[in-house]
C-alpha cells in the first residue's frame, strides 16, 4: 500500500511541468501579472506529504490508520502540485485567469456577482481584496489577492477582455 502511494506521489510531483505546459498553451497574452506567495508554502506541503509517506512503514500503524495518513498525503500533494503549477503563471490572461490554485476560463465564468453590490452604500463587510466567481455550472469561487489595488486592477482587466461581465 505505502510503495503504491509512494508511486502516485512521484507521478504527481513529476507532473507539475506538464501542467505548467497544459495551462501556457491556453493562457493566451499574458495581460497582467499576479503576485506569488504561495509556492513557497506548496513546497513545504509536498515535503510534509513525502515525510508522511516515509513515516507510515516505519511505524506500526494499523491498517485503517495508514490508510488515512497516506490518503491525506495524497490529498495534500495535489493540492500542492495545482498550488506550484499555478503559481508559476499567476496572471491575468487573455483566455483565463490564474489565481493561487485556480485557473478559470473566461467561457466558464457567469457573472462576478460581488460587483453588483459592492459599491452599494446599505452593503457592509465587503472584501475589495477578494472576488466572487460564479461560474457557468452553479459553483461559486472565490479569488483572493495581495490588496485591493491589485483586485482592483484584475478586475479592470477582466472586463477589458471580457465585456459581458460588466454588471
């Protein structure tokens, strides 16, 4: 169990540049660049993934206990492997754009509700560093920057390319 999880940690690392090809062929121009704070905590967590899975056979863990540590190895190195690939190519570009561990076709999206009722004056407790993302299929996202005046900035970028997101 623990060398097939090991396997699947390895595939998924080497990964990361074939998914960092994946997304530069449908980018599209790069119109803005985003900044990147988080490769550095997605390394951290792939070491802490690699370690959990060395751990596991030296130890007498039951069964069911393994499996757990193991599942959450792989668990947390996904999310790390999204969180590096992305973080390589934060931006705003002409096709998508590419926050953290999330890459958002602008065909995906529906509406950015949080510009409705942002600047409304009975609206309290907005996040200007933060947008809201309601995508095509019902799901909603959300994106979180640096500050407000980068969101700011993704924002104006956003409805230059895509106009049907004006509210």
């Amino acid at each position: 169990m623990t060398a097939a999880c090991a396997a699947v940690y390895v595939f998924m690392v080497a990964s990361i540049p074939l998914k960092i090809k994946k997304l530069k062929n449908e980018t599209g121009d790069l119109l803005l660049k985003l900044s990147d704070k988080s490769a550095l905590k997605a390394i951290g967590v792939l070491l802490f993934g690699a370690l959990l899975i060395a751990v596991v056979p030296v130890r007498s863990f039951p069964v069911y206990l393994a499996a757990v540590f193991l599942g959450v190895a792989l668990i947390a190195a996904n999310m790390a492997v999204n969180e590096t690939a992305n973080s390589k190519l934060n931006g705003v570009y002409s096709n998508m754009i590419i926050s953290q561990s999330q890459a958002i076709k602008y065909d995906d999206i529906e509406s950015l509700p949080t510009l409705a009722y942002e600047k409304d004056e009975d609206t309290t407790m907005v996040d200007f560093a933060s947008l809201e993302i309601l995508l095509r299929d019902g799901r909603k996202t959300q994106l979180v920057f640096a500050d407000e005046n980068e969101r700011t900035q993704v924002v104006e970028t956003i409805l230059s390319v895509c106009k049907r997101l004006k509210p």
